[in-house]
C-alpha cells in the first residue's frame, strides 16, 4: 500500500511536471498573459469576470501578403472553406447557431482569423476549444465545397467590382505597388478564383494552418487554470507539418515619382483618391501619422472637412491606415457632388496634404487628436469581446503587444515629432539619365533607419535656381538637393541666426548629417567619374497633378550670380 501510495505521488507530480512543460508563461501587458505551447503556438488569456461571454479567436499569419503567382485570393477562400467541416464537426454552421455563438472570420494583408462569441460556460469554451483545434489540422478542404462556394465568393468578388469606389481603391493602391503583395487585393482576382486546383489549395492550407503558425486569445469570463487545461488538450497534441515557413523576402522599392490612376464609368459619381507610402506599424512614425490622419480627417475639426465638406465642394472625406507588418500606405478619399467641379476638389485635396509643409501642425490640433485617438482606443480595451479580435491586427504585424506601444506613442508623440519638419525625404536624379546607377550605390550604404523615409526619382528633373545645387546642374554637373518637408527648417539649422535651439528636430538633424556625409564621402571615393548625359526635356509636359499640358521649364541655363551679402536678385 505505501508503494501505491508512493507511486501514485510521483505519476501525479509527473503529470504536473509535463503540464508545466508544455505550457509555459512567457508574457504579460496589462491583464493579457502570453503562454506558449511546445508545439510553437502562443495562447493569449484576457479574463474578464464583469462579461457574460466567451470569445475565442484564432489568428494564423498568412493573409494576402503570402500569395503566390496563380494563387491570388486564396488565403480569403481558405477562410470559407475552413468552415465546410471536419470528420469529427460536420456541420459547423448548424453547431454555432445551436451553442447560440456569433462567429465570423476575416482576412486580411497579413492574417487570417476566426472567432466566435458565446454564452460563459465551461462545455461551450471545450466545445469551442475542440472545434478550432480541430479545423487548424482536419478541414476538409473538398472539391465539391470548393466548387459550392465559388458563388459565395464570386459574389463578394462582383460586390467589390460593382463599387466605385472599391474599384477606384484597388486600382489606385495596384498603382502604389510594383512588387509588393500588398498592391493586391486580397479577394484576389477572378481567373485564379475560379480556376485554383483543389491540390493547390489543400497544400496552401496544410502549409500554414498550423500550431507555430497560429496565436490563439481568450477573453471573458472563464477560469484561467481550467482553460489552460483545456487548451492543452485540444491544442497540445498537434504536430507541425516538415515545411518551414520563411518570411516573405519582397521588399518594394522606392517609388519612381508621383503617379496617377483614372477611372471612368458610366455614371454621376465623382471620386478622388491621394496615397501615400507609409511606414510599418511597428514603425514609431505610424503613430505620429495616426495623428496626422486625424487632424486632417476629423469632422468637424479636420482640415479637409474644413476645406472640402464645409465649403460644399465635397460631401465626404475619409482616409485609412492598415496597420501592417512590411511598409504600407496612408490614403484620403473624397466624394464630390456630380454638379461640384472634380478639379476644384483635387485642387483643394492636394493643396491641403501638400500644405503641410508651410503650415505645420499646431500643439491645439494635436492636442484634439490625440484626444480624439486615445478616446477610441480606450473603448477598445473596454470591451473584452472585441478585444480578441482587434488584436488580430497586432499579431498579423508581429506582435499583440504592438497594440500598447502605439498606443502609448499616441500619447507621448509631441508636435515636432507629428511635424517631422527637417527630414530628408526626397533626392532626385536632377534630370541625369544615368544618377541611378551612383546614386543608388551611395545611398546603399546609408542606414535603414536613415533613409526609410526617403523618396527617390530618377532621372528627375533639374533644379530650376535659388538654391546651391543649381548652379552646378546648369554648368551641366550632376549636383543634388536633399529636400526636406519644410522649407523654413533652414532658419533652424545651418543658416540660424536666432536662439531657436529648442525648435530643431535633433534626431532629423542627425540622420541628415548622416547622410550627407556618407553621400559626400561615397561620391568622393568612386572611382567612376559620374555621367553627365542629360535627359531630353519636351518642351511641353504633362502636369501629374491635373493630368494637363505645360510648358515645361527645361534645363536651367548659367547666369551671373548677383549678391550683396543681404539679399539676391
């Protein structure tokens, strides 16, 4: 009996030992606990005694962004066809209407996820728990639901034709990206919909449905140490698939000088759309561009809203800002009145984006948007059921705890950091066809963190005069001009004749130094004399802008410097 006894003691405490080993904590922010599975998959816990529900969401990391040549669109049919069923749950649908769950699941750039919202109790999370954990290995991934749901998902696909501005919004962010997937929709297109081999789409789905590739979050009101009981018996047992994933090595290149899109159908709808690149979301830029976005988009406040909705030149401005992993966009949207000028309204659009650079954020409007930003944020974390699936969007970017640090960026970006008044943000080839070839090599040495923000068009156009570098690309040497998004950043550095230390952006200051130097000390030591063949200037060109004919100005031509030490003329 004592050796019963004995042996009983040491298969529990073995039990425990294993429980502990395939569970570990690894994280916690702010109520939310992070543990780990040995099989890779992360488990997010966010328990809330005051909910009567249960949400449970499973996010994998592929979305559009992992597609491949012929396999456009695939990632969001996966997302139909997970819920045709397994052996072990026939009928999905039927089993969320009888548990009374309200469930979806969504894609995106960068993830896939699928939740589901139910009354608080244990049979329903073990049947919940059971259900997913199920799906990640054992779909069914059938021909013959492959072919039931082409009308769904043709049907969603015709939606996004029919609509203006959807059309518009694809073709105009299609236009932003040479190479990056991120330039494609992710409902994909209609060819490789409608003729995905079934074996294509299993293999897509064995590939990245998996516990390494998956974080699964629980929020509510649930018992901790019981749901991880429960999560380790459902989820614990699964195996990765012998593929390794790999990062998606894509990178887009700068983009070569502004483009334009139009659309034109049959109809009185008039739409505009200006986009922008964008930094990644774990970028501390993307917080500061969340508050540019509101104080430009606001109602009633926002300076567009201002300038377009209230002047009645539009009726209705908007913008978006995906919060991705690889670097993204920002666009702002505008609806015009079929009797208001279109052209006045791109007037207006471009004017106001543009002024940014003479007419800088104030502390008030940041202040505002900041109110504005955090306000929203706030009612986020407030609803526990939500939360689940907000979070989605962190951990397709890399991480779920991205989510607080750009909130606290929100909240402790200042206005010169909004402004990012003395950045470099454009070198142009000046109007010589071969810069690319030096200018590239030079820049290449550059940091990443220096030059993420510079914009980069070669050839270019030659300056035109009243500054340095003009007057070596009218003598014909190639010559370049760093340009910053104010013009009036250089009362502030190497030009200041006033006590204006505390207005310098010093980390601006610094990265310009940088590169200025490391451009200077690369043109200095190539052994390649740089070409000086020019490009040939029409003498009319096309305005990017209006899409009209204008003279152009050509290439500067030498004239005798005139200064007296106060003024030039």
């Amino acid at each position: 009996d004592v050796y019963k006894r004995q042996l009983l003691v040491l298969l529990i405490l073995g039990a425990t030992q294993l429980n502990s080993a395939q569970i570990k904590k690894t994280a916690s922010v702010e109520g939310i606990t992070e543990y780990a599975l040995d099989n890779g998959m992360k488990v997010l816990l966010f328990p809330d005694n005051s909910s009567q529900t249960i949400t449970v969401n499973v996010t994998y990391l592929v979305g559009s962004r992992h597609e491949g040549y012929g396999e456009k669109g695939m990632a969001h049919l996966l997302e139909h066809l997970v819920f045709k069923g397994t052996p072990s749950h026939e009928d999905i649908p039927n089993e969320l209407t009888e548990r009374g769950a309200r469930a979806n699941g969504t894609t995106w750039y960068d993830r896939t996820n699928y939740y589901e919202t139910f009354n608080a109790t244990d049979d329903n999370l073990e049947w919940a728990l059971d259900l997913e954990s199920d799906r990640m290995m054992n779909s069914y991934i059938a021909k013959e639901d492959l072919e039931s749901e082409f009308s769904v998902v043709r049907n969603e696909f015709e939606s996004g034709e029919n609509s203006p501005s959807r059309t518009l919004s694809q073709k105009v962010i299609r236009a932003a990206y040479m190479w990056h997937n991120y330039g494609n929709s992710t409902i994909g297109n209609r060819s490789d919909i409608e003729r995905v081999p079934i074996a294509n789409l299993k293999a897509f789905y064995k590939k990245y449905y998996r516990p390494d590739n998956a974080v699964l979050m629980i929020t509510g009101k649930f018992d901790n140490k019981r749901t991880l009981e429960l999560v380790d018996k459902y989820f614990g047992p699964l195996n990765n698939p012998s593929t390794i994933l790999n990062e998606v090595p894509t990178v887009e290149p700068a983009q070569d000088g502004e483009k334009r899109v139009e659309l034109n159908r049959v109809g009185d709808l008039q739409l505009l759309m200006a986009l922008y690149h964008s930094p990644a979301g774990s970028d501390a830029d993307y917080s500061a561009l969340t508050l540019v976005q509101n104080v430009l988009n606001d109602a009633p406040s926002g300076r567009l809203y201002k300038a377009l909705v209230e002047t009645q030149m539009a009726s209705n401005v908007y913008a978006s800002n995906p919060f991705t992993k690889d670097p993204g966009f920002i666009n702002f949207n505008v609806s015009v009145p079929s009797e208001k000028s279109l052209a006045d309204a791109e007037k207006t659009l471009l004017s106001v984006l543009d002024g940014l650079k003479d007419n800088p954020i104030t502390s008030e409007e940041l202040k505002r948007a900041r109110a504005n930003v955090m306000k929203q944020l706030d009612q986020l974390s407030r609803n526990s059921g939500y939360m689940a699936t907000y979070m989605s969007e962190f951990i397709g970017a890399g991480d779920w705890r991205l989510a607080f640090i750009h909130r606290d960026r929100v909240e402790s970006t200042n206005v010169e950091e909004v402004n990012a008044a003395g950045r470099v943000i454009d070198i142009n080839g000046q109007g010589f066809l071969n810069s690319y070839d030096y200018l590239s090599d030079w820049l290449s040495e550059v940091p990443k963190n220096v030059k993420k923000h510079i914009k980069t068009e070669f050839p270019g156009n030659p300056g035109g005069g009243g500054t340095d570098h003009a007057s070596f690309v009218a003598a014909g040497v190639p010559a370049f001009n760093l340009s910053a998004l104010d013009w009036a950043y250089w009362n502030y550095t190497w030009h200041t004749n006033l006590d204006t230390h505390d207005k310098i952006v010093f980390d601006d200051l610094k990265n310009n130094v940088i590169l200025t130097a490391i451009l200077a000390y690369k043109a200095s030591e190539d052994v390649d004399k740089a070409s000086r063949e020019k490009k040939v200037i029409p003498e009319t060109i096309i305005n990017p802008r209006t899409g009209k004919k204008m003279k152009s100005r050509g290439w500067p031509s030498v004239r005798k410097p005139n200064r007296d030490g106060t003024s030039s003329k």
